[in-house]
C-alpha cells in the first residue's frame, strides 16, 4: 500500500495551449485540483516552491486556503528552499497553515538548488554566516525551524507586556502539536539523506539526485533510501520514518494522452551538471499503455522502498484533465501494483 500524492510546479504563462494564464489561474486552479484529488482518493497536495519565476513562490496562504477547503488530504510542498526564510515567521506561519487544515500539513524542506537569480537569497536580506556556503546557511535555518517547531519557550517575557503573559519564557504562536514530526528533508545525495535521518525528518527523494556510483537513477534513490533508513534506526527515534520519491507517470488511456505524452515513452535516465562540479543522474519519465506501465513501474526499485508516491503533474494543461491523469494512475495503475 502506499500513499499517492500528486506535485505541482505551479506554472503559469501566455502560451496559447496553457490553462493557467496568470497566477491568479494558477492558485485557484491548485486549490480546485486539491479539492477534486480528495474527492477522487488522493492521499496528498504537494506544491513546488520556486522564487523569482512563473510559478509558485508563497507556500503558506495557499496551502491555508486548500486547508480550509478539505478535510482529509494531506497537504505539503516539495521542497521550500530554506536560504530564502526567516525560520521564527516561518514556524507561525507553518502553525497557522497546520492548524487551520486541522494537522494534515507535511513540509518538505530544503538547503535550495539553483534558482532563477544569482544569489536570490542576499536580496531577501540573508547572508552566509562568515565560513558558511549557501548550503550550510539553508541548513543551519532548517535546524532553527526545528527546535521553534517544538514548542518550548524561549524568548523573556517583557515585564510590562501589552498582555498578561504565562509564566516563564515565551514561544512562538500558534503552536501546532505534532507538525515537528511532519517536516521532510529534500535530499540530493546520500549523506543529507542520512543527516535528515539523524535530525529526525522524513525524506523526500525528487526525480533527480547527485550521481555517485553511475547505476540507473532508481538503483541509486533505492539506495538512498536504504541508507536512510538504516541512518534512522541508528538514531534511535521512536517513530516510523516516511519516504516519498515522486515520478512523472502517464497512463495513456486516450488519443488527447497519446498526443501529449506519447511521445516520452522512450525516455531513459539523463546525466547533466546543475551544480559546479557535481554530475547529477535525472529520472526518466513513464508513460505508456497501462499494462505496459505496470511491467516498468515494478521494476522501480525506489518506489518500492518508499510509502508515498509523489506523482507531478501539467498543472498548465487545466484542473479537469490532470484529474483524469490522477485517475488513470488510481483506477488502471495502483490496483495492479498493489499500491491500493
């Protein structure tokens, strides 16, 4: 069994085929798509989080609408780039987003990757700590976020406060019991994947990962996994971990999914350079008839070691048809591989 989420990257754009013109276009229809994934059995809302483009920046007023619009879809991003946030305004506004979806937020964060902007970080007011990278500094706020999502005081009351305050020091508010366990780790290599382990967050492993052993893209996530695993067990915490991968899958049912993605049917495993200095292995797409589908998908050794699924989808060709790509998966495709 596995959970089956869907992520968007929230484009938007003047090109004459896109459903999604504006942002505008773009949030409603996330929320709508949200709605309806609920109501066909999707387990999950996840959202891309990208800054300075076409596409979804803001996280928190978006996932609060689509919190207050369901009640049991789980509701995440996949991933926020941690370089561009002030960690205490975040856990507010993270508390705010859980409690009005009534706890079902699950955060996937980020040291960041490269973005639209050099540095687009430094124009947010952020700068590396002296003898820090990038890295280091969206790792270092991750960790902050953590400790405040915990719930304990820790800044001295004023003395002659606006309002009476409890006694001792003072968290942030609203707090939400439980969302420290819900965070995930985007990780692009091995040994953050076995650092999220060891800081207790879920793992979210993308369609792409540094290439450290030359093996198919699903060989070595699979092995990601694993040492993650083995990393979380070694630490000793007392909940079960959750891993998602996600995937471009396409069950093609019809002439209208044979014409957009018939055509990536033959698509293998690419290597590339995203980073200066690091070769990265990106995951090949699925789609084919659905019998075939189910023969390539068993094979994917990643998703096999993970419970969620996490499926992206065209956000830019409208609401209706990437629910009837998200049925295709649930109605053709899960059954078959005993994923529901």
């Amino acid at each position: 069994m596995k959970n089956i989420g869907f992520l968007s990257f929230g484009h938007w754009g003047s090109h004459p085929s896109y459903q999604t013109q504006s942002a505008s276009d773009t949030l409603l229809q996330s929320i709508d798509l949200a709605v309806a994934a609920e109501e066909i059995g999707i387990d999950g809302a996840y959202f891309r989080v990208h800054h300075y483009a076409a596409q979804l920046a803001s996280p928190f007023p978006l996932l609060s609408a689509i919190g207050a619009k369901t009640s049991k879809i789980e509701i995440g991003t996949g991933v926020i780039d941690m370089r561009y946030e002030n960690p205490l305004y975040m856990v507010e506004d993270a508390g705010a987003a859980d409690l009005i979806s009534g706890g079902r937020l699950q955060l996937g964060i980020s040291r960041g990757s490269p973005e639209q902007v050099i540095d687009g970080w430094r124009y947010f007011g952020y700068e590396p700590a002296e003898g820090e990278s990038d890295a280091d500094m969206g790792r270092r706020k991750a960790l902050e976020f953590l400790e405040k999502l915990k719930g304990v005081g820790f800044a001295q009351p004023n003395p002659r406060p606006m309002f009476p305050n409890p006694p001792g020091l003072l968290r942030l508010e609203p707090h939400s019991e439980g969302l420290r366990d819900r965070i995930w780790w985007g990780a692009g290599a091995n040994a953050t994947a076995i650092w999220a382990a060891e800081n207790g967050m879920n793992l979210q492993s993308s369609t792409l990962k540094e290439d450290e052993s030359g093996k198919p893209f699903h060989v070595q996530q699979a092995e990601q996994i694993r040492l993650y695993k083995e990393a979380w067990k070694k630490a000793g915490h007392k909940r079960e971990p959750r891993v998602s991968v996600s995937r471009s899958i396409f069950a093609l049912v019809n002439d209208q999914d044979r014409w957009y993605f018939g055509r990536e049917a033959d698509r293998h495993d690419k290597v590339g350079v995203i980073e200066k200095d690091k070769r990265a292995i990106f995951g090949r797409s699925y789609a084919a008839e659905p019998d075939q589908l189910v023969k390539e998908l068993a094979k994917d050794e990643a998703i096999q070691e993970a419970d969620t699924l996490l499926l992206t989808v065209p956000n830019t060709l409208g609401v209706d048809y990437n629910v009837h790509v998200l049925s295709s998966i649930l109605e053709y495709v899960a059954p078959e591989l005993g994923w529901r």
